[in-house]
C-alpha cells in the first residue's frame, strides 16, 4: 500500500504522518505476545512431550566423542585437584558401602528427576497460571542451552573415567539407576555429563517451590531437594562438583531469558490471569 500524500501551499507533496494506532500496533501486538496469559491443557501437554522429545533426540545425536570426553573429564578432575574439591570418589566409596542407602540413590537419579519436575509444572498450571509460561520458559531454555555444552564440551560421568576408581553403583548393586549404565546404555549418550541437569532441573524445581509455595514445610523441601540430587548425583558416580556448576550456570542463562521476555522474574508476575482471550499487563518496564 502505498503513503497517502498531501500538496503543500507550495505545490510540494509530501507523506502524511501515520495514524498513531497504526504506528504502535507492532508494539502493542509484542506487548500482549509477551504478557502473562492462562495456559492451554492440551496445548502444553504437547509442547513438553515435543520437546522433551527433541531435546533427547538432540543430546542423543550429538557424536560419542570417546576420547575428546574422556580427556575432558581428566581435564575437569584435576581441576577439581586444583581448587581442593576433589572429593567424589571419597564420597563415591562412602555411600557404596552402604547398600540400602546407594540402592535407593540409584532410583532416585532414574526416577525423581522426571516425576519431580513434571509435578512442580503440574502444580504451576493448577495454582499459579500467571507464572506458569514464564517459569516454563525459563526451565525450557536452561535445557536447550545445555545441549550447546553437550556438543562442544563432550564429558565422560567419573565412573566411565579411566584410571579412576569410581564405582559404577548400578552395575555393582543390579539395580535400575542410569539410562548410561547396564542394558540401557545405548539408548542414552554416555559423554554428555557436562551440565548436569539433573541439577539444572531439580534446582529449578527447589527455587519455584521455595518461592512459590505456601507452607512452610513445602518451602524448606524445596531447599532440600537440589541439595539431595546434588549428594546423589555424585554418591552414584555420574557427576562431577562441576558438573553441578554447569547446571546452575545454564538455570541462570534459563531465568534470563524469562527475565527479558516476560520484563519480570516469573516469580513476581501475578499469580492469575484472565483466561486464553485474554492477557495480564506486564508490570511497569523501568
């Protein structure tokens, strides 16, 4: 469409200016696009099945980098030599010896990961509807990131480590713990321990309980929770302290991103919203 023209006394013609609305609707439409809104059951079940999906495709195809990740991991271990924490296989042992103890830790790493994070959405969607998208956003994008790391910094878990003397408890004790170890090895890839996410995901989860949730003894689980992962994650040998860093690095990247959507932490926007026709204003941009 072409710009509408006027003739000046002078016989000149020039563009008259546009219609206020017209010019502000690109910001208006990136306004609602980025406020709060009630999320779509079905909408949301297929975007966490799609992406879940992806993202194990994705970490999966990445190559098996044997050497490249096994070097890293003697790289990261004497890192941790360096910086005096080198203390998993202390901790490795420790646990190992006590058999109902790394049994349990065992079905812990397999199971709690997926059942924890999956509840604490389910939770977001049912009483905080407002803050669901944007939380969302932010443990979707801690997992998208992490792939990057998985590709360019392939890391072996310290039980795969050579030389070490880690215990692979799965293997010891018989029990279903790792995708990584025993029969279901080949279905996971073996070299991408570096983040973790086990602690991306089981921190994300800690902090929107502890910011979120009402009783008292909910919040101090919420706490407790990543801290727990953190001990199993390195009891069962499939994780370095770094590792852990890793996570926590990428959660940050996570809740910037939602920060910089959203103009909010998730956590401070409000609780509900009007329903899909509709949309929460964004709090004021400073």
């Amino acid at each position: 469409m072409g710009e509408t023209t006027v003739t000046t006394l002078e016989g000149r013609e020039q563009a008259a200016p546009q219609p206020v609305a017209e010019e502000n609707a690109g910001k208006i439409f990136l306004r609602r696009l980025r406020a709060p809104r009630r999320p779509r059951f079905w909408f949301e079940i297929l975007l966490i099945a799609v992406s879940y999906w992806t993202y194990s495709l994705i970490r999966n195809a990445v190559p098996e980098q044997k050497h490249e990740a096994l070097r890293n991991t003697d790289w990261i271990w004497q890192a941790e030599h360096h910086l005096g924490i080198a203390v998993e296989e202390s901790v490795n042992h420790a646990v190992n010896s006590v058999t109902w103890l790394i049994i349990g830790m065992n079905y812990y790493y397999a199971t709690l990961h997926f059942v924890v994070t999956l509840g604490v959405l389910v939770w977001l969607y049912r009483s905080h509807p407002g803050r669901y998208a944007a939380t969302r956003l932010a443990l979707f994008a801690t997992t998208a990131v992490a792939l990057v790391g998985y590709y360019f910094f392939p890391l072996a878990p310290p039980r795969l480590m050579s030389g070490g003397d880690f215990v692979d408890t799965v293997l010891v004790h018989q029990t279903w713990g790792s995708m990584a170890s025993g029969d279901l090895k080949h279905m996971s890839n073996q070299y991408a321990a570096m983040p973790s996410m086990h602690i991306g995901w089981s921190l994300w989860c800690g902090l929107t309980i502890f910011a979120l949730a009402s009783a008292p003894w909910a919040r101090i689980l919420g706490l407790l929770y990543p801290t727990a992962t953190l001990l199993v994650i390195v009891a069962t040998a499939n994780h370095f302290w770094l590792d852990a860093v890793g996570g926590m690095l990428c959660l940050a990247f996570g809740f910037s991103v939602a920060r910089v959507w959203y103009g909010s932490l998730p956590y401070a926007l409000p609780r509900r919203v009007p329903g899909t026709g509709g949309a929460a204003l964004l709090p004021a941009q400073a």
